[in-house]
C-alpha cells in the first residue's frame, strides 16, 4: 500500500518545464563562470587564499540567513544530532572547496579545471574501499583510462616536455579526493533529513547548513596557515590593488560560488543524478575557454587536446557508472 502511494505521489508531481530546466542550468553555467572569473581575480590580488575560501563561505551565510529571516525560504529545524551527522560532509566539503582556490591560486584556471576532469577517479577508488561498496559497471573503469591519458597528456607542453605545476595539482587533487568522500557519507545523511518534513531541510537548506560548517572548520586552517602573515598580505595588496578591489572580487566570488551551488542543486533535484553529472562536466569546457581567454591562460595544442579526452572520459564515466543503478532500480519497481 505503501508503495502504491508513493508511486502515486510520483505521478501526482508536476514535471518541471523545458523554460525552467533552461533557465536553471543557465544560472548554474553563468554563475559558476562568473565564480571562477572572481576567484581568480581574488586570488591574484591577495595571497592569503585559505582566508579567500572562508570569506566565500561566509557570503553563503549571510545569503542565508538573509533568506531565513525574511521567510523567503524555511528556516531549518535540526537537533544537535541531525548537526553532528552533517559535521563529516561540512569536513570534506571545506576541503573540497579551499583545495579548488588554492590551485586556481597557485596555477592557472584551465589546468585547475583539467585535474579537476579526474574527480570521478578518486570517487571510484572511494567507492571500492568504503562500505557500502558501490561497485561500478566494468566500462565505466575502463573509461577512467581516457581521464587519466588526457591529463596527462595535457601536461605534456609542445617543446618542453612534461611541465607539471606539482603545488596546483597536489591541491587539486585533494579536492577531488575530499569532494569523493563528501558525496560518499553524504548522501545517506542528506536523504533521511530531507524525509522528516518537519526539519525543513529540502535541497537548498541541505546545502546551507553544510556551507555553515565548511566555513566553520576553514576557520583553523585560516588561523594556523595564514594568520601571522594575513595583516601584511592584505596591506600589500590594498596597496597594489586597492581595497575595493580586494573587497569586491572577494565579496562576488562568494556570491556567484553560493549561487551557482543552489542553481546546481535545484536543477539535480528536477533532472535527476545522472543528467546533471554529464552537465557538470560539460561545464569546464566553457570555464577553460573563458579563462584562458580573460586570463591568456597558454592552451597549446596538447593541452586542448588532452583537456578534451579527459572531459569526454569524464563525460562517458558519468553515463556508464549510473547505467547499473538505473536498472537496478528499474527492477525494483517492476517487481513491486
């Protein structure tokens, strides 16, 4: 009976529409561009790039609670342990994110962006390591391989060889390992809070209170790596820059980072996991032209080519690795 409700439920839904759809993954494609633009530029200016990533978590807030306030959104109602569980994702999400500013710090966007392409590696090993396994379809390893050859390949500079920004990669990498493991603990967390209407936690708050988190446990890493020197790194970039300056590519790569998170979970939530993973690959095609091209960010012809084998690897890794779950979970409607 259950089960015949629920499957009613579903019918009862309204699908969203192709204008909606459009106009979400436009926002999340614009203000996820827009967020790397701005973040460049923050972190061009300043070299304090821990102290950057938790200024960009703490915009997140005030939108937030901005949005609580007004009741323009529901203000969630968690208890100290629906907090704890959410602690593990804030973790890794924190180091997700300062991971992805201080290697679009320390090197260029695009070569970011092409280590990045790698993500689905370190979500396979994690997947293989800790339980509950989530074991992929054999194609979907063997479409690693593309990933792996085209960042390599992409290091590979015409007449230099291999030239590696090993600090921009190592942080890059982290990244991908923390993003890997913030998507593995939570997802379970994030669907039973979603379940208990009460606690007000739909996709958008979900979001929220783990941007609270990140933001809270950057704050050590912003003290222990930054703070003896923060003072005279913002005063010799007010210096060479401007305060404003400073101020606003902080203050608007905050913003378009919270922005282009909330477009990106809304349009999963309409579309479905496996839509928005081919989207969301699709992206750093669009984030590594414009960078290159604001930024004269050198794309040779290796570099292009290797970016573009290890996005379509990337692109081709996403459709296959959801294949089995979708047949597992088309048998289990049937046999319900």
């Amino acid at each position: 009976m259950q089960i015949f409700e629920y499957k009613m439920s579903l019918k009862d839904q309204k699908l969203p529409s192709n204008t909606k759809l459009f106009l979400l993954v436009s926002g999340w494609y614009i203000c996820n561009t827009l967020y790397n633009v701005y973040n460049k530029k923050a972190t061009q200016s300043i070299h304090a790039h821990w102290f950057v990533a938790a200024a960009q978590l703490f915009i997140g807030i005030i939108i937030s609670v901005f949005l609580w306030m007004t009741s323009l959104r529901k203000t969630p109602f968690l208890s100290a342990g629906d907090i704890a569980s959410c602690i593990p994702i804030g973790l890794f999400a924190c180091i997700a994110h300062g991971g992805s500013v201080l290697a679009m710090g320390v090197g260029t966007v695009s070569f970011a962006q092409i280590v990045k392409a790698c993500e689905p590696i370190f979500a396979a090993f994690v997947g293989v390591i800790i339980p509950p396994f989530d074991i992929k379809p054999v194609k979907a390893y063997v479409m690693l391989f593309p990933i792996v050859g085209g960042v390599g390949l992409a290091c590979v500079k015409q007449g230099k060889g291999i030239n590696i920004n090993i600090e921009a990669f190592m942080y890059a990498s982290i990244a991908n390992a923390a993003a890997a493991l913030k998507g593995k603990v939570g997802g379970a967390v994030a669907k039973s809070l979603k379940q208990v209407y009460s606690k007000n936690m739909d996709s958008a708050n979900v979001y929220a209170i783990v941007n609270i988190i990140s933001f809270i446990c950057t704050i050590p890493m912003v003290v222990t790596m930054e703070a003896s020197t923060l003072k005279e790194e913002w005063y010799l970039a007010a210096s060479k820059s401007g305060s404003l300056y400073v101020v606003t590519n902080i203050a608007l790569s905050g913003f378009f980072f919270y922005v282009y998170n909330e477009f990106a979970f809304a349009f999963t939530a309409s579309v479905g996991a496996v839509t928005s993973s081919v989207l969301n690959t699709a992206k750093r095609v669009i984030i590594i032209v414009v960078s290159a091209i604001l930024f004269n960010e050198n794309m040779d012809r290796n570099s292009i080519t290797g970016s573009t084998i290890a996005i379509l690897g990337t692109f081709a890794y996403s459709l296959v690795s959801k294949k089995k779950h979708i047949e597992i979970t088309n048998d289990k409607e049937k046999a319900s």
